[in-house]
C-alpha cells in the first residue's frame, strides 16, 4: 500500500513538473518580448525605412506597435494584432516620411512596443531619441583644377556642411570612399580616386557624394579635364610547352580544373579565375588605414626593364585562333632571376599569399584607400599586419601565377580599382596633383 502511494505520489510530481514546464513556457511565462532594429538611429531625413524584428519564443505575440511622437503629438506608423496561430516571430517594415506626417525639424521620439500572449501580458518598450532632418548636406569643393589621365589617379580635397556618415567620390558604377583628415588644421574630407582607361573629356561623369545620418544625399559635379590617353595592343601566342609548364600549377590549386586539358585551363584561368582573383584584391582593399603612410616618390624596382606596361590589351592565340584577352593592369619588371622586391613605400601589410594569376602576392596599405601590389613572387618575406618602411625586402621575384618568366608584376589600387604606376614613379606629377592639392588653404 505504501509503494502504492509513493508511485502515485511520483506520477503526481512529474504530472505538476510537466505542468510547471508547459505553463511557464507558454501562457505563463514571465519573458518579455524582443526588439531589434536593423540599425542604429539617430536622424530621419526625407524618407526612412527600419525593419524591426519582433520576437517571443514561448507564449508568442499578441500586437505590436510602431509610433512616432513629437510635440506631444504621436503619430502610429505600424500597429499589428497577432490574432491567428501563436506568431512567434515578426518582421515589420516601417517606412517614415516626415513630410506626409507632418513633423516639422527637430527632435522627436521613436516608440516600439511589443506584447506577448502570456496570462501576464509581458510588455517591452523601446524609445528612441530621434531627429528630424530635411536639409542635405552641401560640399565645398577645395581643389578646383583636377586634370586626370585615363586609367590614372585624382587626389581631391573637399568639406561639408555638416557631419556625414558617407561620402566620396562615384565614377560612372565604382565608388571610392572618402577620408575623414585635417589640412591646413582644419577638418576636410580627401578622397582617392581612379579614371577608367577608356574615360574621355566630356563623356565620363565624375560625382562627389556626401550622406548625412537622416538618409539625406546630395551631389556635385566635380570640374575636370580628362587628358588623351593611348594604350598598347599586342598578340600572344600560347605555345602546348608554356601551357604544359604553367597549367598544373593552377590545377593544383583549383580542383576545378582538375582532369582538364592545358588549354581549357588557361581559357578558365584568364577568364573566371582572373574575374575571381580581381574580386577578391577588392575585398582585401576595402580596409585601409586612415589616414597617409606614404611619404615622396614611389620606389622603381631596381635595375629593372620593363617587359609590360599598364593598359597593354593582350590578344591569346593557339594555333592561329584567338582564345581570350585580357588588360594588364600593371607593370612587369624584370631584373635578375629571384631578385630582392622592396617595399615601394611606407605602409602596412594587408595581405600575403596565393592569389590566383598573381602567384605569390604581397598587398600593401599605404591609406585613404591606397595600395600597392607585388605578384609572381618566388618567396615572400613580409608578415600580414607588419609595418613596413620604403625600400624593405618584402620578397623575391618568380614566376608563380600567370608568368612566363621571372619578374615583377607591380600593381597600384586606388578605390579598388587598378591604376598607372607610372605616375607615382614620378616626383614632378605627385608634386603637381597630390602635394600642392593637399597645400591648400582655406
């Protein structure tokens, strides 16, 4: 009798247990409902969109409500009842026009609230100290003259007229960020930016963005003259002795290609490989350091002869049949065989490694955006993060990657995009278009 009771009293305390665990997970839970918006705010301009995230994992929601208040005013942007199946997760787009509301510049108050269908109705709040805003930001240009060469590099100076969260320059579908600095002692924006190599005088729209934290976005024209610039064009011919010699390397590390014929290797490696690689030295540009690193004259491999320029357009035949192209976007300079790459100038490591058609490869920040690139590298001798001085050892040429022969291929990129090293080889041009730009006063 007594076993009895004590088995009944058992199944008694794991029917309550089961009970307690159902109740406090459902209708009788004591969590409050999330909240989270996609991003910080601080300022609405002319038009906002938040996506909030509404949550409550247990009892679910019950409503939610959206609502913005100023001179005592509350105007409600959003108001849901989950009245269906227990909503356990909601995902609510508010768009906010200030205008079409009537709120006037100034301060105001974001409210979100959420309730959950608990016995207890748990309720969490988020208020949010907002301004209004209408007024774009205007940009005072402090360099008037830019004369740029195609496929080369422009340095611009300019200020705004309030903080902005964004800004820089757009030519035709790329942008290059601008960096917050100071000139003459006070605050200005600069930005480094590239032409395309087919830019012309006239026909290639150049822009200077600015964003403010309400979303506000204006932009100016920026005053140029775009030089004339000719480019090399040459043929190569692949011979079945380069592409046997070369082709396994890259198969070795793509297993993409493996069991693929040399030449249909090459085809991929100069086309979506190239592509590939291309992307990937954008995304390792995307960070730099902000603030100028370099200092003078760009360094020239020394006792070097250059084997291809910047912009030489390159034709691939195979027994008479053309099978791709390309654009060099360097200059390739050969010395003696496993020579010493230095450092062109100050800076930091951003990257050391394979990559691709680069071969062994050594990026370089030298800021706002700036950065040089050493490819077909026998050996690397620099670390990713190390400080570097112009004329450090960084490596040793090779020819790894899509090189015939040993050399160096020396690479410029300005907002991620490659430019004519030439010009930075040269103290007369980096004095007239970067060193009297940053000399201005104002």
């Amino acid at each position: 009798m007594k076993t009895y009771r004590l088995h009944i009293i058992g199944v008694l305390i794991v029917l309550l247990a089961g009970f307690g665990f159902w109740f406090f997970n459902s209708w009788g839970a004591l969590e409050k409902p999330t909240i989270q918006l996609d991003q910080d705010l601080a300022a609405i301009g002319r038009s906002k969109t938040l996506n909030i995230a509404f949550a409550d994992l247990k009892s679910g929601l019950r409503n939610s409500t959206v609502a913005i208040v100023q001179d005592n005013q509350t105007r409600v942007l959003s108001s849901l009842n989950y009245t269906d199946a227990v909503t356990r997760e909601s995902n609510v787009s508010v768009t906010i026009d200030p205008a079409a509301i009537k709120l006037h510049e100034g301060p105001a108050t974001l409210n979100i609230s959420a309730t959950d269908n608990s016995l207890w109705k748990n309720e969490t709040t988020v208020s949010i100290q907002v301004n209004i805003d209408f007024i774009p930001p205007q940009i005072f240009l402090l360099t008037a003259t830019n004369n740029i060469n195609p496929g080369g590099t422009c340095v611009i100076l300019y200020r705004t007229s309030k903080p902005v969260i964004s800004s820089g320059v757009r030519v035709e579908n790329n942008f290059s960020r601008g960096y917050a600095t100071m000139v003459s002692d006070k605050p200005c924006i600069i930005s480094y930016f590239s032409l395309p190599m087919d830019a012309k005088h006239g026909g290639t729209a150049i822009k200077v963005i600015a964003r403010d934290q309400g979303g506000n976005e204006t932009s100016i024209a920026l005053p140029n003259l775009i030089r004339n610039k000719k480019f090399r064009s040459d043929k190569m011919n692949l011979s079945d002795n380069f592409l046997q010699q070369k082709m396994p390397e890259f198969q070795s590390h793509s297993p993409v290609l493996q069991g693929k014929t040399p030449l249909d290797t090459f085809i991929y490696v100069n086309g979506k490989m190239r592509e590939e690689n291309d992307n990937a030295i954008q995304d390792i540009c995307r960070t730099s350091m902000p603030r100028q690193l370099w200092e003078g004259t760009f360094l020239r491999m020394k006792n070097a002869s250059p084997m291809a320029l910047f912009g030489d357009k390159r034709k691939y035949q195979y027994q008479g049949k053309v099978i791709g192209e390309s654009v060099h976007m360097g200059v390739d300079l050969a010395s003696t065989t496993n020579a010493p790459v230095e450092a062109a100038n100050h800076g930091v490591v951003a990257s050391v490694g394979y990559i691709g058609i680069y071969g062994n490869c050594v990026l370089i920040d030298h800021g706002f955006g700036f950065f040089t690139l050493y490819g077909h590298l026998n050996s690397i001798d620099a670390k990713k993060g190390q400080q570097v001085r112009k004329g450090d050892v960084i490596g040793h040429t090779g020819s790894s990657g899509l090189a015939g022969g040993d050399h160096l291929h020396f690479g410029m990129i300005v907002g991620g995009q490659f430019v004519n090293p030439q010009e930075w080889w040269d103290a007369h041009w980096i004095e007239d278009n970067v060193v009297k730009k940053l000399a201005v006063s104002f």
